[in-house]
C-alpha cells in the first residue's frame, strides 16, 4: 500500500522526531516546514516544501500537492506545527500577535485537511493525525491564544463526517522540547509548576514520545506498517 505521509513543523521538537521515526521506514513524506537541517534536505524520501506557515494560501496547496495525491492510496496528514506564543493575559496582545498563532496553530491545518479531502477520491483513504494537547480542555491562565487554537483543532476534526477518513486527537502529554523553554521562562502563573516538571525529569524525551504516537497512528488507522 502506498502511503504518502504529510508533516508539518519538522526542523525541531516533537517533528523532527515524529520525522525521523517515518523517514527510517520505507515511507514517502512531504515535509512543510520554514526551515529543514542537512540531513533532513538530503532525505531521498522527503519532498521538501520551505515554507512559513502563517501566511498559507489555496493556491499555494495547488501548486505544491494538488497532483502528488493521486499517486498515493492512503494521505496521513500530521497536524504538529504550532506555537505558544504569545503568552500573556488579554488585552496584551497585539493585533499581528493574534494573527500569526490563530493562522499557524488553527487556519493552516483547516486549510491542509480541506485540500486534502476536496484533491482525494472515495477509493483513497484519508488519516488526520492531530497533535493536540491538554490545553484543548483545561483552561490555562496565560495560554487563552494556545488553549482556544488547540480547542479549535480537536473539533474542527471532531465534526469531520467521513467513512474514508480517519481521525485521531492525540494529546502526547509533556515533551521536553523548546516550547518548555519558552514556558518556563515566561511569567505565567503557573510557570512554577512546568519548572518542576523539569526539575524532577517528568518530561518526555521527543523520541519516546514519537514513537507512542506513531504506534497509536498504525493501531487505529488500519494502514500497514511499513518496514526498515
């Protein structure tokens, strides 16, 4: 089965690791991200899109992915590029501020997903694997901008109403990753808490973490494995 995987954000973190997990197998990956490392551009199995993801457009979709559908039975798409920031209490956000989380973290991955559907036949299946977070269901003082793109995500897939598609939310819990730093830095409320976390070694290691979630991808969506 021919499976062509699509992954946002993989330069860093979480992505980079869900990225080199997929890339040691025998798959396919159209990698969209502003910036790649050498090993990543060099990756004979990645089709490479440099792109700053806060200003996505239609035709850019068009342009980029319209025809690669086709020669695939199955499209993944991995929801993983986002930010945090702006952390802070409303009213102290500035209108570019607001934008750019709203179309990183909500615009772009509805923008994808409807490609996606709108470019694909009924004999293709379809597999939306969405990295979200506890923020998506538990208010969060500071992360009113993160917890309310995040809450979007999870039901903007929820209501997808399609035999051919394949949903998964999957909340891979807390990773130790840059975002950590920004968080632990910052002078939300709560900051005490996600510096113990550090502290105490309660963060995921990004690879462990990739790993549970591409097994719980392969677990629900019935796609084949692929194999080293």
């Amino acid at each position: 089965m021919k499976t062509l995987f699509i992954i946002t954000g993989v330069n860093r973190g979480l992505g980079e690791a869900i990225y080199n997990e997929i890339t040691q197998l025998n798959a396919v990956v159209f990698a969209i991200s502003r910036r790649f490392n050498k090993q990543q551009a060099t990756n004979k199995n990645t089709i490479h899109w440099e792109k700053d993801l806060t200003n996505l457009q239609e035709k850019e979709l068009d342009k980029y992915l319209k025809s690669i559908y086709s020669k695939y039975e199955t499209i993944v798409y991995i929801n993983n590029a986002a930010t945090i920031n702006p952390i802070g209490e409303v009213g102290s956000f500035t209108e570019k501020d607001i934008k750019n989380i709203y179309s990183l973290n909500t615009i772009t991955p509805a923008l994808l997903s409807n490609h996606i559907v709108k470019n694909t036949k009924e004999n293709q299946k379809v597999v939306f694997l969405n990295i979200s977070s506890g923020a998506a269901k538990r208010p969060i003082a500071g992360w009113s901008l993160y917890n309310s793109t995040k809450a979007a995500n999870e039901m903007f897939y929820n209501c997808i109403n399609n035999k051919n598609i394949t949903v998964l939310n999957i909340n891979p819990g807390v990773i130790d990753t840059g975002m950590q730093d920004i968080i632990r830095n910052s002078d939300m409320p709560d900051v005490s808490n996600f510096i113990k976390l550090q502290k105490e070694n309660k963060l995921q290691d990004p690879k462990t973490a990739a790993i549970k979630i591409l097994n719980e991808l392969y677990e629900n969506s019935h796609i084949i494995r692929h194999t080293r």
